[in-house]
C-alpha cells in the first residue's frame, strides 16, 4: 500500500512539473563540500559564519545539508536547526513553515528536490527570521549572517 506522504509528494511533483526547470538556480551547491560531522549532542558541527548575506535567506541560497540521504529530512535539519543560537546566543526555536522551490537534482529518486522554508525565533526578537533548507545537495555549512553558533554545554 503507498502511503499518503508518497501519495502527497507525488501530486505536488505532478502539480508543480511544470514550474521544474531542467536547469538548478541554486548557487551555492559544492559537491566537494566536506562532508557533515555530528557533534556529540547529535548536532551538526558548525565552525564556519557566511558573509554572505543571501546565505539561508534566500531561495536560491539555501542551507545545503545533505548528510549521506535524503530519507531523514527532519533530523537532519534538527541537528543544523539546533547547533545555531541567536546574535547573542539566544537559545532558538523553529517550525517549518512549508516546503517550496522545486528544483532539478540528482540525489532524489523522483529526479526534484523542494526547500523546506522554517521560522527561526527567539527570546527579544522583533521579526522572526525565515530560513530556506535544502537537504538534497551539499555545500559549505555555515551559520547564516545574524545568528550565532550554539555554545557546547
């Protein structure tokens, strides 16, 4: 029996085939990007910050965190989520808020990959801060420019 993700996945794939291009706009993906390390809190190691102000914040730079597949989407992006903190090291929260952008890739079996779009919050902050994941290819993984990156307890 399929089930209703597969059933769902494949009629936003049918729905949205049309808005594919055969051609990526992502442009940060490196596949000779490092592979990602886990900390022993089952976060993401995270050493570098972006200059880059588009990075995470914008569709066609999103946060590449492949981590080895695609089967797992939610932990992996958990454990890049939860290795961040606020400009202050604020402790953060998130929720995703939808899955957007569908792009051409490789490394999914129905030949489209989708961004998942979360809402990064924390304690005195005026404006939530919206952040593009995309767990399908890989690139540098930094913290994006206005956070910061979690102390290790």
């Amino acid at each position: 029996m399929i089930s209703k993700k597969i059933i769902v996945t494949l009629i936003i794939l049918f729905l949205s085939s049309s808005c594919i291009s055969t051609k990526s706009t992502l442009k940060n993906v490196d596949d000779n990007a490092p592979n990602l390390k886990l900390a022993k809190d089952n976060t993401f190691v995270i050493t570098e910050y972006s200059k880059n102000k588009k990075y995470g914040y914008d569709k066609d730079y999103p946060i590449n965190i492949f981590y080895y597949n695609t089967y797992n989407e939610q932990i992996n992006e958990e454990r890049f989520l939860n290795a961040l903190a606020g400009p202050k090291g604020e402790k953060i929260s998130f929720t995703k808020l939808e899955t957007c952008c569908p792009f051409p890739t490789k490394r999914s079996t129905m030949g489209a990959g989708f961004l998942n779009v979360y809402e990064i919050r924390w304690q005195g902050q005026k404006k939530p801060v919206v952040l593009y994941l995309n767990i399908y290819e890989k690139g540098a993984l930094m913290c994006p420019v206005g956070l910061s990156i979690r102390k290790k307890e």
